[in-house]
C-alpha cells in the first residue's frame, strides 16, 4: 500500500507542520562525549538567538524526490535554493530574492516551483519599501505568489496584470495542488469583497472562475476530484464561521447549504472545534473531519457525507485527549492513521509498516522530540521530516525507507547550539479535588539531581488552549540562565476534552488559579522546589492568573510579571460586548462570568480591586494597539498598585498588539523580563551571556 503518492501529500502532511511544528533532540548530529579534566564554559544563547527569524525554512520536496527545494535567509534578503539530491556533487542552484522576504516554496511539478513572497508598501503612493526601512517607514504587507523553473528561468507573477485583484493583501494561498493535474492549482483570491476560487495554470498564469464565494467568505476545502466541497463564511461580527457544504443541481451547478456553525473565542481561539473539515475522503460525497457528534467528551476523527449531513464511520477516539488531525493516502483517499498530543506528539499509523518507520524514527530522534513526515515523493520512498523541540528550534531532514536512513538537510536557527539549550519533561499531580493536572518542567541544563532551581511558575495564555513541549525562547532564556520553569495545562485548557475545558469556566481566580498552587506544591513536595523561591510569568489570561496570585496568594511568589494581563474583569467584559459578537459574548459569559449575575462575584476576583494585598514587585508589559486585551487593563492595574503605596514597573510597547511585536519589542520584553526575575529572584553563580 503506498503512503501518499502525489502532491496532495503536501496538503495532508503540511497540517502538521503549522499545528505542531514541535519538539525534538537531533541526534542526526552526533555529539561530542569525549571527557576532558577542564571543560571550557558553555557560551548561553543570546536572545537575539532565541528569538531570530528562520535562516533556513520551507523546504519542500518534488514528487519524484529528486530535488529539495528550500529558503536561505540572510540578514534582509532571502535566497530560493534548489539541491539535486541525487548528484550531490553539484552545487545547488541558488535564485536570490531583492526587496522581499520569502514566506514559503512549494513544488507544484518537477519542473515547477511556486512561492510566496512579502513585500511592504507605503499607503502613500504604493511604493516598496526596502526590508532594512521597514521598520521605521509607515507600510502595509503585500503578499503575492509566483511560479519558476527550478532553475529559476520562466518566472512569472500570478494575477499581476488583472486589476480587480488588486485590493487583495494576501495572494499567496493554495487551496488544491490537484495531484492528478500536475499543472494546475486552485488558488482563492477576493474580488469584490467576497472570495472566489480559480483554477490557475502554473506554467503561464492563465485562470478561470471555479466558484464564486459569499459575504464573508474566507476558506475553501474540495472533495478528492477537485471540485469545491465546503465554503467557510465568517460572520459579519468576526465572531462564527458557518460551514457550507455543496449541494449538486441538477443543471450542473451546485448551491451552498450551512451544515455547521463554529463559535469562535477571540484571537487566540486554538481549541479543539466540535467540528471542522481536514481532508477529501473516498468518495467524492465524504469528508474526513474532525468533530464531537451527540456532544462527545473528547474531539474525533470521523467520515463525513456532507450531502447527506451525516457520519459515515468513527475512524479515531481517544480515551484522554482530543484527536484533532488524519493522515491520508493522496492517491486513494484511504485512512492511513491520525495524530494528536498526549505528552507529546503521537503519529498513529494503522498500517504496521508505516507505524514501524515512525517508531524507528521516534527511537533515532529520541523519547524527547517530535518528529514530522512534512512531505514524501510519488512513490513514498523519501520523505522529508521535520524535528524539532524544547531544546531544539527545528531541523529539516530526508528520510529513505527502503534503509531506514536519516540526513539532516538544514537547522531552522543556525545560531543556536542545542547543547546549551534545557531539555523538557512532562509532569503529572493531582489538585486538591483530585483532578489530575499535566505540564512541563524545564530545568537548567546543569542543574543536577537534587538541585532545587529557583522556580518560574508559567501559565499559559488563553486560557482554552493548551502548553505543548514546543521550542519557546523565554522558557529556553529563563531556563538557560538558571531558573526551572514549569508550564501547567491547569483546567480549563484544551486538548483534554470538553468536560476538561468547561471545569474551568466561571473559575478565574478559584479552582483554575488553585490548579497553579498545587503544581507548585507538587514539585516543593517532590524536592524539586523551594517553596520561598519562585516567581510568576504569564501572558494574556496567564497574566491575570499572575496578577491574581499576586493579590489572592500574595506569600507565594517573590516576583510576578503580567504580559497583557487582565486586572478587572467586569471592565474586560465591557470592552468583550463592544468588541465581539454575540457568539463570543456568549462564551465569554460562560468563561468568566456575567457582568450583571456575578457583578460581586468578579470584583473580589480582580486583582485591581484587591492591591493591598500584594507583597511582591510587579512588572506589567503592555502593547498599545492591543485590540484583545486592552492597554486600560494594565492602566488600572497601575492606578491600583499606586493607590496602595505598592512597588510596580510598566513596560509600554509602542507598536504592539496583543500577540504582535514590532522589530525590536520582543527583545526589549525579554531583555526587561530577564533584568526583573533576576533582580528579584537572583540565581548563584550564573554566568552571564
């Protein structure tokens, strides 16, 4: 049985690459063991390091998998490489890109290579601006998508001379690679405000109308002939995404008819959907999705008739976690496994030999890491794999089945060295009503059995999402520094199914925040901590949980830092009714409470209203333009902590939003974070960078 046998792989396999571009340990580069009696000091990793743009990214394989194409990135340039991997002796071919940055390469055929590129333009006279201006000129991001021999002869611009494709900001989506017509692809674009699909030839740009969209719509999803099989509208409040499914008439076209509705929870929305479609099943009626029907604990894979509006067969349920993705044969539309995280990232192949080179895999890479079949060649011979972890930023990789061999290709982060990089592992510990808590501990790469690191408690955002082992730069620079830091997925995250998710609504500030104090607890018992030496970080609803362990347990920690945290909770819920729709509304009611029934309820629960108690230094860091969280949440906060004589410091971020950071604020917020914990939670015998 073949795996995947043309570019519809691409499609399939590319889902894993943006849900978990996840960890692993490389051991593809072997490590030097040997011993000597004087050990040079290990340099620690900068932050400009930790948080760099990709040098090397992208990289794809041709159908045949001969050829490897990829994006080399060098200070305000980028570089379009293509390596021949059977004449290795060749110098690959290298296309250098001026006055625009690289987004992504794909192979479209073997002879072919689409990609996208970023350019910014000033909203005065539509001019380019040069990457290394951008920063300090007013612009806009303007993203279109070209094609290219792989020598880099033939290139041409999709949709460049047609006007009314003008206003789209975003040209560079695929929605079909159509493995069965290697030189066309459907390609969504906006005209009019709505966006249409078209089928467009890779060799000369020609295209034609395939289906026109609604008001709203942002996504099309098409059957395994090519033919559109789903449209997703927006709402007019951002708030829901309706799910249209084709219906066929009888003159040969077909009419859209709404089978689902999505809610959505603001801009962080990472939660597992009571339904939503992945991929073509085998027939042209069927649909692989992803769903909770008859309100199902725990997210699924299912078949899906989405004429009929029914399921077809219960393919993958797992008894703890949500099973949110599907591998598929490209050819025939088969089930081939699923994936889904449990401590880590689990590839579940139902085919014995399949799952036989993920195990192989799993054991060459290491228990710690994730690895990721990205893509494969037409006959599933050569893969290409991505790696990557806690302590390590991402590695690319091409993999032969038929020897059970591995050669790594390129490090996402060339100047990282994983050697000076903490390792993760998971932890496990019952809250004090018996509900079983998962996180992650990340020690300092030298602490040693025994050591009792200073601890950095770091709830996540949220909060319906969840902590996985992924590479992140503040725990690598917190943990490379000497601190421990631990990640708890405390109740009310996601991944854990819906009953998990909801014991945390309506209980911000209660048993949500106690999730916290017993991960702390656990680990003091463990002999892991010092019950006196901890701080607290946390972004976004973390921040609140930091702000609220500040004011609600204010003994516990010596320091706590609030990125765009929440202060006051019945102000945040105004700000939530002038902002979302009422979907949103809805759900945030049911999060966090409402502003009439439990107006007491949330006021002892804001920590605005409770600065008296604090006894520990708070760092606030809030963006300007955030648009979730409003930069008035950490005002309050600072009028708050004034009003009580209370020590504070407040870091404004001019340019940022809530998740957005404009060149230069991310390193100036860590470079603040790092100055405050160590201020205040100083380690012994740190070595400075």
């Amino acid at each position: 049985m073949k795996s995947g046998t043309s570019r519809g792989d691409r499609i399939i396999f590319r889902h894993l690459i943006f849900w978990a571009i996840s960890t692993c340990v490389l051991l593809a580069s072997a490590q030097d063991t040997t011993s000597s009696a004087v050990q040079a000091p290990i340099a620690l990793p900068s932050i400009e390091d930790l948080i760099a743009d990709s040098d090397i990214g992208g990289m794809d394989l041709s159908p045949s998998g001969r050829h490897l194409a990829g994006i080399r990135r060098m200070e305000d340039r980028s570089i379009v490489f293509v390596i021949d991997l059977q004449n290795r002796q060749d110098a690959p071919t290298y296309i250098p890109i001026t006055d625009a940055w690289v987004d992504w390469i794909e192979w479209a055929n073997d002879d072919r290579v689409l990609f996208a590129l970023s350019t910014w333009i000033t909203p005065r006279n539509n001019s380019i601006v040069p990457l290394e201006e951008v920063e300090d000129t007013p612009s806009f991001r303007f993203r279109r998508m070209f094609a290219m021999n792989r020598d880099g002869s033939n290139m041409l611009q999709f949709f460049a001379d047609d006007r009314k494709f003008k206003r789209n900001f975003n040209l560079s989506r695929i929605t079909d690679f159509l493995p069965q017509d290697p030189d066309h692809i459907l390609v969504p674009a906006y005209i009019r405000g709505d966006m249409d699909l078209f089928k467009v030839d890779v060799n000369s740009g020609d295209y034609q109308l395939v289906a026109s969209g609604g008001e709203g719509t942002f996504a099309w999803y098409t059957d395994s002939t090519g033919v559109p099989a789903f449209r997703l509208d927006l709402n007019r409040f951002g708030s829901a995404v309706v799910i249209r499914a084709r219906i066929d008439k009888d003159n040969g076209k077909y009419r859209w008819r709404p089978v689902k509705k999505i809610k959505l929870r603001g801009e962080q929305d990472k939660s597992a959907p009571d339904f939503y479609p992945l991929a073509s099943g085998p027939t042209p009626n069927s649909y692989y999705v992803t769903a909770r029907p008859n309100d199902e604990d725990k997210a699924g894979i299912y078949l899906y008739d989405f004429i009929e509006d029914k399921y077809i067969e219960t393919l993958k349920i797992h008894p703890k976690v949500d099973v949110e993705n599907v591998l598929v044969d490209a050819e025939t539309r088969e089930f081939l496994g699923t994936y889904y995280y449990e401590d880590r990232l689990v590839i579940d192949f139902v085919d014995e030999e399949l799952a036989a080179h993920i195990k192989a895999l799993d054991a060459y890479f290491g228990e710690e890491c994730d690895v990721v079949p990205i893509d494969q060649d037409d006959s599933g011979t050569v893969w290409l794999l991505y790696a990557s972890g806690a302590n390590d930023a991402g590695s690319y990789h091409v993999y032969d089945t038929k020897i059970y061999h591995a050669e790594a290709m390129g490090n996402r982060l060339t100047g990282l060295d994983r050697n000076t990089l903490a390792a993760t592992q998971a932890v496990r510990y019952a809250a004090r009503d018996g509900v079983e808590i998962m996180g992650y501990l990340t020690r300092p790469p030298t602490a040693k059995a025994g050591d009792k690191p200073p601890l950095i408690m770091m709830p996540h955002g949220g909060p319906e999402v969840r902590d996985t082992n992924d590479f992140d730069p503040l725990v690598q620079l917190l943990a490379t520094r000497g601190y421990q830091v631990f990640q708890p997925n405390f109740r009310g995250s996601s991944g854990f199914g819906k009953a998990f998710a909801e014991a945390g609504y309506g209980k911000w500030g209660t048993a949500m925040q106690h999730d916290l104090t017993d991960g702390h607890a656990y680990l003091v018992a463990e002999g892991l901590a010092d019950p006196s030496n901890a701080c607290i970080i946390g972004g976004s609803y973390g921040g609140y949980a930091a702000l609220a362990a500040a004011t609600m347990s204010p003994e516990e920690y010596r320091c706590v830092v609030s990125i765009a945290g929440i202060s006051d909770l019945l102000e945040q819920l105004k700000h939530d009714q002038r902002t979302w729709g009422e979907d949103v509304w809805d759900y945030l009611v049911k999060q966090i409470g409402h502003p009439r029934k439990d107006k007491d309820s949330l006021a002892a629960r804001s920590p605005a209203n409770l600065a008296e108690n604090v006894t520990s230094p708070i760092l606030l860091i809030h963006g300007k333009n955030d648009n979730v969280v409003p930069f008035e949440q950490s005002e309050l906060m600072v009028e708050a902590l004034q009003n009580a004589g209370k020590s504070y410091e407040f870091l404004e971020l001019e340019e940022a939003g809530h998740s957005y950071r404009a060149d230069g604020e991310r390193q100036k917020e860590l470079e603040t974070i790092l100055a405050f914990v160590q201020k205040y939670l100083p380690v012994s015998q740190m070595q400075d960078p």
